[in-house]
C-alpha cells in the first residue's frame, strides 16, 4: 500500500513556512492526517458541486484517509482549490495529463466524481495507474462498463467501491440489523422513494442524457434501488416499471419519474419511485410484527427513522462521505470489508437496465438472475 | 322523512316495564335517540365480525340514527342481538322476508353489510323497500352493478350512500384540507399502502371469489384507491397495474398482492400497494413544500398523522362509523352533504376493474374517464 511519503510532507511545510503559516491553512485533521503513515491520499476528479460540498470538507473529517490531489479541466478551479485545500501543483492534474497520476506516490486513491458517462473511462485510467478506485453512483451507464471498470481493477489489483455512502450510514446500517435479525419478524414489503423537484438549468448534464445516461432513475432512483434491497435484505428476483412525463420540454431526453415494482426470494414485494419532479425521501419496511422507516432516507443528513413500536431511531450525525472514505481506507488498509464493492454498482446497473427495458416493453416483468451478486446484509 | 313513531316507542317502554328495566338493558345515546325525532332508524343486512364489532356499537355513540333492526339468516343471532340490543321481534327479517320491511316505518335505513357480491342484489332490494342505503365498501363486484344500485335508489328516490367510514374522518379530511388549500404548495405524488396478512380460515368468504368478486384489492385495496384520490385531491387519468403471489395453495382464487400507479390531471403521480399479506397502513403526500402522512391511516383507529414542519395531527378519537352513520344520517334530514355517494363508489369500482384489466394485459396502461365522477374534495 502506498503511505504518505514524508519528503511530500516536509515539502509542504517549508511552502508553508515561507507564505501564511500552516496552521491557518490546514484544518487540524488534514494536518494530523499527514503525520499518520495510515491515511491515505486522496484525488478527486471533477470538482462539481458534489465534490466542492461533501467530497472535501469530507476529507477533513477523515481518520484514513485524506484529500491529496485534483483533476479538473478548469484552470482556475485548479487555483483556487489548491489555495484552499493547500494542494501541492505536483497533485493537480487535468484530464490530458491524468494518466501520469500513476508515477504520483501521494495519490493511493482516486474518486471518479465525474458524470456518469465518464466514470468508465477514469475509473479504468485510474486502474491501469495503479490508483484505488471509487466510482461515484451510479458505477457507470450500462452494466458493459461496470465489467469494463471491474475487470480493469481486477487486472491492476486495486480495490474498487461505488460512491454509495449510505453503506456505512449509521441509520441505514440499523435498518439492516432489524431486516437481518428479524426484530419485527418476517419482512413482507419494502417501499422506497427518492427524488427532488428539478426546476434548475435545463442544459446541467444531469438531464444531458449522453453524460448521464438516464434521467431521475439514474441519479435518486439508484438510492431508491439500493433501498429496496437492504430495506429487504434480499436481491430481487424480477422487476416492473412504468415512466410517467409530465414536463417533457423541460426533461428533454431523460426520464421524469419511474415507479417500479420487485420480487423477492422470499415472497415480499419491493415499490419504489424515483422523480425528478417530486420530493421525495423515505424508506420503510413493513414485517409481520412491525415497520421500520427512516425519513428522510437517502439525503446528506442526519436521517430520521422510527420503528411500529415508538422506538425513534437516532444517531450522532457524522458527514456520510468521510464515513464511506474512511470504510474504504480500511477496507484497502486493514482487508475490513468493502461495503459497497464494484459487483454492487453493477448489480444495481442491471436493474436499472431491466427498468428501462420493462418500460420499453410496456410494463412486462423482467426477470433478474443476480444470485448473490453484490452485498445485500 | 320517515321519523321515530311514538307509539314504537311507547310500546318498548311497556315491554321494559314488564322485565328487566330499560335503564339497564338500553344504554343512554339510545334511550335519548328514540326521544329525538330526528333520529333515524337503521337496519343492518348481515350480522359479520363488521355489523357485531363496529356498526351496532358504533349505533349507540351516534346522535342522528340509532340501531332499529336487523336482517339475518341465523336464528340464534337474531335471538342473541334481539336481547343485547332490545330489537322488537317486528324489526328482525331474514333474507326471504326482507322486502316487507318495506312497511316497517321504523326503519329509515337500510345498511347493507353482506359479502360483497351480495351487495347490488340487498341494495335495490331495500331501495325498492323504499328505504335510504348505506352499502358497505366495496360498492359491488362491477360497475354494472353499481349502475344498477344508483338507478334503484333514484327511481325510489332514496338517498345512497358507501360504506366509506373515513370519508368522515377529521385525520382524513384534515389531509384533504392540506391538499385542498395547497398548505406545502403543489402536489407532486401520493403513495398509499393498505393491507394485512391473512392467515386465518381460508374458507372465509374474502377469499371466495363468488362471493367477493376479488382478494386483496377488493378487501383493503379500496382503502388505497380512496387514499391516493383524497390525498392527491384529483381522480386519476389512467392507471397500471401488477399483481404478486407467493401463496397460491392459501390464496386459491382470489388475489393476495396488488400494485398500482395513477397518473393525475395535474401531472402528479400516485402509487399505491394493496396485499392480504403484509401489515402495512399508510397515506402519504408529498407537495413542493413539504408532506403530510398518514400511519396508520385506514384502519379503525385512532389515526397518526405528521406534517414535514414537524407539526402532528391529532383528533380526540371518535368512532368512525358513528360519524359516517351520523354524517349520512344529516345529509337525509338536513340535506348536508353526501360524504360519500353511490357514483363514488361506482368511481372506484371503474378503478376496480381497469386494475385488473391492467394486470391481465401484463401490467399495460389503462385510460380512465372519470371525470368528476364522484366527490374528490
């Protein structure tokens, strides 16, 4: 595994030393970060708003892991996170020269935040410089590309996990404990909505659908799939679905809203609904003896969740991103598990691809043969 | 109007005289009904766990109608609710002699408990009595049924109304006020779960399709049909349907699992779930600003109900037949409002069976013209 290397270290400090003192630049847990030979370096690529707002104020709040370098194709964001985030130019790249990450011993990981047309082609890049890989969700725009990115890790042996931070969320990690240990009995039914009302710039690549590959089921619908499937405990066996339009000249390409429906193993039934046109925001699991629901479910946080029985569910808030970088880092440090491997973002990819295709054929049943593939306890 | 007939009255005070006192057998809201002159008097068709449980004692919390008799084809029954509930022996009929209650002036109305195939056949029959209606929900087994109900009732100019107890709800007309008066803005989607597991003798006449016309849906299934137009404020345009099954060998000829989605005029989408094999119980709003919830939201009661601003619902708990019985009882001496009319239940049942339809062309969309069939507010 790669380690911070001192020399970098030392580096940074004479900068320091020379310019505005260290102190007021680095927050205390980047600065702890670098004296400890068990966090690693991090490089984000893209610096969209989702890296601005959770990914690097993120990184601050981590233990094993820290924000390391950069890849932009903007210059001036560039400058301006470097000043920030005191990152060395050595760290900064663009998307020409990204490859030469490879010779980069500062970067042990790199988190592909890009749009979901692009996470294929960086998460292999990555893979072939030897750099640990998360992909932001979804993993890609068609299950080909997650065996694409799968097999590439594989071939470079680098870990990889899906950018799915709610896997090692304290409130989404108690759901599952009830599903698995049967706290309310069997589980009958499981119903998950996530959306928001998209009322922003109609050209953001989101609604782009060649960066995006799908409309409201490829951004909240994946958190509506992932739901579904620890809210059960279960792969599903066969999916429906139907897509609703209302404001078609603004969602031009991509889909409005999604409902689809899941078979389970062992009997219960999965509805969820995704939107880009409602806010929506909830999880719940109904047993034989109780129910179980957390909302908002799926948001940046803190979550709320309640149980059938009075029981209000509640946690300290810690920022989900550093949680899930941290999970990683000690998946990569210590072999502790992978919370959200690659074999769960495909998995979650041939469902939505099985939505799309039972839309495409009005509404039929689809059947899914995903065995055990990706980590559903 | 028909009225309570004094010499009625005076008659059962002798009877009480000669016995036990009527003090002791009649409890208080009866005794002041039967002086009330606007009271009417209701016969209950069918004796079920539904007529024992809810409608005879709800009769006794209500204010305008009150329990004048009874229809059964069990003697012991007869016998049984005569002495708890003091029934002169002239206001209990079987199902052969039924329609000389046509003669019986102190029975106003006629509410209809029976399986549900059974329904159209006691509905005309009691219209054709001359006698107002109250048929339990669902309305029938067709919607040619339910023509054939409101055309009996207008032609002997009787006053009909469903068995929609939740219709006079405050927690239910508490979130038609929030729809109605756009309290969180606009809405954009209502989901609405209604069912429990059924696990009892799989004789009952719920899971005899001869005499419930269908499982689930017909059963709980209504209950979300009704949830997803109050909560969304609209009726549908169109709607698709799935059906699941995981217990044949219980479930033999009716249907165990239901889902739907809707979609409304003004582009929201409704989805709701209905199943003899899950305990779930839930209406839930969703508008640009925020949410109302309903959990649980059909049964019985006391409801609970939540808003996104944190705010909670609460009503002192009152019996919701009572205020059904005592709302349809007002709309027939007062003209007041018909909270829930023959042509809302006919609107239902064209849900019903587009639904169905659905499910057996494999999950298609089906288009609805209901118009302003029925009362949405």
């Amino acid at each position: 595994m790669n380690k911070i290397n001192r020399r970098e270290f030392n580096k940074t400090l004479v900068k320091g030393v020379g310019g505005i003192s260290i102190a007021s630049q680095l927050p205390f847990h980047s600065l702890r970060n670098r004296f400890d030979k068990k966090s690693l370096g991090v490089a984000l690529v893209g610096l969209g708003s989702y890296s601005r707002g959770q990914l690097a104020p993120g990184l601050l709040e981590t233990e094993h892991c820290h924000l390391a370098g950069i890849v932009t194709g903007t210059p001036a964001k560039a400058e301006s996170w470097s000043k920030k985030y005191n990152i060395d130019k050595e760290n900064i790249y663009n998307y020409e020269n990204f490859d030469q990450i490879a010779s980069n011993k500062n970067i042990d990981i790199v988190y592909v935040v890009l749009p979901n047309a692009m996470h294929a082609d960086f998460c292999i890049r990555a893979a072939k410089a030897g750099k640990h890989v998360i992909c932001e969700k979804p993993m890609a725009i068609s299950v080909a590309e997650c065996d694409a990115i799968i097999a590439a890790c594989n071939k470079a042996n680098v870990k990889l996990s899906v950018g799915y931070r709610l896997q090692s969320e304290p409130y989404t990690l108690e759901v599952k404990r009830i599903v698995r240990e049967k706290v309310f009995g069997e589980l009958r039914y499981v119903s998950a909505d996530a959306g928001y009302n998209s009322r922003g710039n109609p050209d953001q690549w989101r609604l782009n659908y060649a960066l995006s590959g799908g409309g409201a089921l490829m951004n909240m619908g994946v958190y509506a799939i992932q739901s579904a499937i620890y809210g059960s405990g279960q792969n599903p066996t066969s999916v429906s679905a139907q897509e609703f339009s209302t404001r078609p000249e603004y969602f031009k390409d991509t889909d409005e809203a999604i409902a689809a429906q899941f078979e389970f193993p062992s009997g219960a039934v999965g509805n969820i609904f995704t939107s880009h046109n409602a806010n929506v925001n909830r999880l719940y699991s109904a047993f034989d003896k109780g129910w179980v629901e957390l909302n908002p479910a799926n948001n940046y946080g803190p979550l709320s969740g309640r149980r059938s029985d009075g029981e209000i569910i509640k946690f300290p808030h810690k920022r989900q991103q550093s949680l899930q970088m941290d999970d990683f880092a000690k998946h990569i440090l210590t072999g502790s598990l992978n919370r959200a491997p690659g074999e769960m973002g495909k998995r979650d990819m041939i469902i939505v691809e099985a939505i799309y295709e039972s839309i495409k054929k009005n509404g039929v049943k689809i059947d899914l043969n995903l065995g055990r593939l990706g980590i559903v306890e």
